[in-house]
C-alpha cells in the first residue's frame, strides 16, 4: 500500500506566492528562462535554473549553478519571501485549465515505495539527468520541485478533499500568463490528516509517475545514499521521502507528444513515401492543420515539404500488449527505426520532440524554416495505457506523455 506523509513546506507569503511560483526546470531552456525571470527577482527560476544569475557561458551542470541555487533559495527564506510551516501538514492543490480542473493532494511520498515499485513507473531515466538533479538535491539539502503522481480514483478520498475545500478558504488563489489557475488549500485539521494517510495506506495499493521520473528516481538515490551514511538511521528521517503531489487519475489528461526528424536518412522524398507506405496507409490532406490533428488511435499525421498527410497504421503491423500497441510505439518500430535509422530516440540527435501544448503549428513551423525535415503527430497516449503499462513492468518509448498544465514549482518545498 502507498505511504504518504505529511511535512512541514517551506512556502511563499500569499501576497508573494504568484510572483514566486514558475514552471518545472526541464520545460525551457536557459535563455527562455531568463527572459522568463527578467524583472521577477522572486521567481523559483532563480533556484531551479540557476544558471540565469551567472554569466551566460556557465556550464548549467557545474557546482557553480548549484552552488548559486542554494544562495537564492536560503536568500529567499531569509527575506521571509518563503516561510515554513510549524508543523507537518497536507496540503491541497487545484489547477483548472480551460475550464478542466484537477486536485491533488500535496505530500511526502516514500523513497522505500519507490524502490519497492508501489510508485509505479513507465519510462528508462538517463543518468545524466539524474545526476544533474542529484547535485542539486544535495547542495539546497531540499526537494524544490514536486513530482506527479497519480492513483487510481478512490471515492472516500474525493469526498475528504472536496468536504475540506467547501468549508475552507484557500491560502493562494491566482492566475497565471498562460490562464492557468492555481489554488491551494492548507490542511491544519489532525484528523483529516489522519484519515487521507490511513486511506492511502491502507486503501491505495499504488501509486504511478505521471511526471517527474528523472526528479523521483533523483531523490531515492539521494535518500538512499543518506540512509547508508546514517548509522542511527530509523526510516523516519525525512530523506526517506520526497515531495509529491497525488492526483486522481479520472481527474488527468495526457496531450500528445510529437516528433521531428532531421534528415530522410539519406532517401529522396519519393522512396521515402514509398517506405511508409509499407506500413501505413498514406492520404494527402494538404496544407490544413484542422484535419491534420489525429482523431483516433493508431491515426497519425505527417508533415513533409509544405503538406500534411494521414497515416493511419495497417493491421498485423504492430505487437497487441500494452506497449505494442501505442502509436508511439507504432511509429518507431515501422518507421524511425527501420526507414529514418533512429535506433534510440533517447540519445540520437537526429529526433527532436515538441509537447502538445506547442501544437502542430510548431511542427509545421520548424519544418518549413528548414530546420527539420519531417514531422509526425501521434494521438495522445491514455491514462488507462498508461497504468496498463505500469502495472505490466513495462516500459513506455522516451517523451511518449506530456501532462498540462504543469505543476508550478516553488509553491511546496521539502527540506531533508
């Protein structure tokens, strides 16, 4: 079963709370993150990516970046721009995003559940990544960024979060640039408390990573490499849990996760064509992005030399077990792989991926202004693949789910 756990966060001064709050670290790079954090000296951006306050050719990984990180994260604990609570408590966290709203509930979740697979996971990490947050984890002696679980929907715990939000005010309520709304509720009720962490622990026997598996698999090892180093370790050290918030999975929606391509791997645009349609079925939409958007499963789209075509895949092309079956999936075994020669999107700098958010405008875009030359929108993996996938141990292609909106960090801190 899940353990959950409440904390004690350090978190903004309700006046200051939109000022501080900004998007996760690896959703922009570093020259939109200064523009982003120009003129906002609260922003979480000056922790998360440090690298904005230093001169431009830092490398971004260095011990000076994380070093810069814990001055304006302590800084801004001095200032009182953040301030921790006295006690360990839960904490609720609502986003509606054109018109769609989802609530989570703000915890600790264990570095053990981690390892012993009750928080379920469905992509590969990639060890420089981990590192990265690693470094950072360990300099601010804190988790700055919560990670996205998600549970099966439970109806006793609806009814405790939605009974609390009803007769209690909200202690931040604003609106971002991107009208995305963020409103959080503390949880100073004990027997509230009590009851959501007896539920999970007794009622949820798991939980799955949304979002966030390079922070979530970054804070384990750091938890566990801190266990190893205590000889009067107990398990109730606060390293063994890590900051989350925990989302019913009916509450989700999962956009699409696209794919550009730089090169035709040495063809023409005519065998190309001919290649794909070994295995899909190939219609000229022309030049409209409307029809182009997938509409169904297994319906993918391309765009290539100023048009948009249809590919819908062919029977008897793809494996039918939970991960065969995703476009995704779909898509690199007939096509990257085999006909464009990309063995590993993860590492070959031939692929490039474009959240959802972007639209297949971006996708158009980058083709057409030469950059890339070829692209492929796929339709939108489900939160029921991906639990399927999970619970099957399996793995899930790289970049293959993109969550909107995202969750804001600096609102919810953990020290450890």
């Amino acid at each position: 079963m899940s353990i959950i756990k409440p904390f004690k966060a350090v978190r903004p001064q309700p006046d200051l709370a939109k000022q501080v709050a900004a998007l996760p670290y690896d959703v922009m790079n570093s020259d939109e993150a200064r523009i982003m954090a120009k003129d906002k000296p609260y922003s979480f951006l000056h922790v998360s990516k440090a690298e904005i306050d230093l001169p431009k050719e830092t490398d971004e990984h260095s011990q000076e970046v994380y070093d810069k990180a814990r001055e304006n994260f302590y800084r801004m604990i001095e200032q009182k721009v953040l301030l921790q609570d006295a006690e360990a408590l839960l904490y609720i966290y609502a986003q509606v995003m054109n018109g769609r709203k989802q609530i989570g509930l703000v915890a600790c979740s264990s570095v053990e559940d981690y390892f012993n697979d009750v928080i379920k996971k469905h992509e590969h990490t990639r060890p420089e990544k981990e590192k990265d947050r690693i470094e950072h984890m360990q300099t601010l002696k804190a988790h700055v960024g919560p990670i996205f679980l998600t549970y099966r929907a439970h109806q006793k715990v609806d009814t405790i979060i939605n009974n609390y939000i009803a007769s209690n005010k909200a202690v931040y309520d604003f609106i971002e640039d991107d009208n995305v709304q963020h409103t959080v509720w503390v949880i100073q009720d004990k027997a509230t408390i009590e009851q959501l962490v007896s539920l999970f622990d007794k009622e949820i026997p798991c939980t799955y990573i949304a979002d966030g598996h390079h922070r979530t698999a970054s804070a384990a090892k750091v938890g566990k490499a801190l266990r190893e180093k205590n000889a009067t370790h107990t398990g109730n050290e606060e390293y063994n849990f890590f900051l989350s918030v925990l989302f019913p999975h009916n509450q989700l929606a999962i956009m699409d996760y696209n794919r550009l391509v730089k090169d035709l791997n040495g063809l023409n645009e005519v065998d190309f064509l001919k290649r794909v349609e070994e295995k899909f079925a190939v219609e000229n939409l022309g030049t409209s992005i409307e029809e182009a958007k997938p509409k169904k499963l297994h319906e993918l789209a391309m765009y290539i030399s100023g048009y948009w075509c249809r590919l819908t895949v062919k029977e008897d092309t793809y494996k039918n077990d939970p991960t065969g079956v995703l476009d995704i999936s779909i898509l690199q075994n007939n096509l990257l792989e085999p006909v464009l020669g990309i063995k590993d999107p993860r590492t070959d700098k031939r692929i490039d991926f474009v959240g959802g958010i972007r639209g297949l405008q971006e996708l158009k875009r980058r083709v057409d202004n030469g950059e890339m030359k070829v692209a492929f929108a796929l339709y939108p993996v489900s939160l029921q693949q991906l639990m399927d996938i999970s619970d099957s141990n399996n793995i899930m292609p790289p970049k293959s789910t993109w969550f909107e909106p995202k969750l804001r960090d600096g609102l919810f801190c953990h020290l450890f």
